[in-house]
C-alpha cells in the first residue's frame, strides 16, 4: 500500500558554505567528505554537519544552493563590488584593432569571441567580481561549462583576467 512512499526524495542534504572560498555546496548527510568544486577544499562532512541547513530532496538542495548563491551574489555586489564609471570601456574599444593577430581554429575562435564579449560587459558593471558571475553570465552567452573553465584558463594566462587574493576577479582592459 505505501509502495510509491519509497519513490519520494527524502534524502539529507547538506547545504553548507565552503570553508575557503565560501561558495555553496551541498553534499549528502551520509557521505563522508565533500571536495569544493570551485577551490578544492576538502569538507569532512561529520565537522560541517552543524554548520549548515539539512534540506530533503537533492532537488530542494540544488534549489537552496543556487538561492543561497545569489542572495550571497546580491550581497557582494552591494557591499564588495565597485561601480566602474564607463570610461574604461571606451579604451578599450579604441584598443581592440591592436588583438586581431590571434589565430584559432574556428570553432574555439567563436567561444573566445564570445567570453571576451562577456568579459568586457561585465567589466561594464563590476570592476571586482566573483566567479559566479562569469558561471552565470556565461550561460546566457551559451558557453558551456567544459569550455567555460579552458576559456577561463587562457584569459588568466593571457592577463586579461586576473585572479584576485579574495577569489574575486578582475578584467585588466589595458592588456593585449
Ligand atoms: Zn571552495
């Protein structure tokens, strides 16, 4: 009679902030350890256990997390981040004839084109910002999570975007 009752996702989460670099996370109650996806920070998840809230269902968790995540985002944009006035913006569009030598394969090109016009409007707003914003961002600009983290990777080399102290980022207009 109660047949269907084990079909409903009453699993134990646990929504907790990472430790180091403070993003959401969850994990299941019974698993042992968690590793941050974003710092690598590895959560013994028995000394965590009191630190979080216990949410049922992964689904309700996922929900949580991305709540708790933008109200965190919301947060830091009020308090941490900086209005950036737009006169950066203008020089770096009277820059942007000096970076046409790169040479990529078309596909790759396109994901580059388009992180770049990401970059450069969010740059718009923020002149300090976390990493989820480009998460965000970079799914309204359809660039998917695998390319996202390459992408990050080669403006981080390239010093178009540095990573700051406080695992916030920043876009540096001026380097070529
Ligand atoms: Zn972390």
């Amino acid at each position: 009679m109660e047949e269907t009752e084990w079909k409903k996702d009453e699993t134990p989460y646990l929504v907790f902030r990472c430790h180091k670099c403070k993003r959401y996370l969850y994990v299941k109650t019974i698993q042992k350890s968690k590793k941050c996806l974003q710092c690598g920070h590895m959560h013994k998840v028995s000394t965590i256990l009191k630190s979080g809230e216990i949410i049922d269902g992964l689904t309700n968790a996922i929900k949580t997390v991305k709540e708790r995540q933008n109200e965190l985002a919301l947060k830091e944009m009020g308090n941490r981040l900086e209005f950036r006035g737009s006169q950066d913006f203008t020089i770096v569009r009277k820059q942007k004839n000096k970076k046409s030598q790169l040479t990529n394969n078309d596909n790759e090109n396109d994901y580059e084109e388009k992180f770049k016009k990401m970059l450069m409007e969010i740059s718009k707003t923020y002149k300090e910002f976390p990493y989820y914003i480009i998460e965000v961002m970079a799914e309204n600009y359809g660039i998917p999570n695998s390319e996202l983290k390459i992408l990050t990777r080669y403006f981080l080399k390239k010093g178009f975007l540095t990573r700051l102290e406080n695992y916030l980022y920043s876009i540096n207009c001026k380097s070529s």
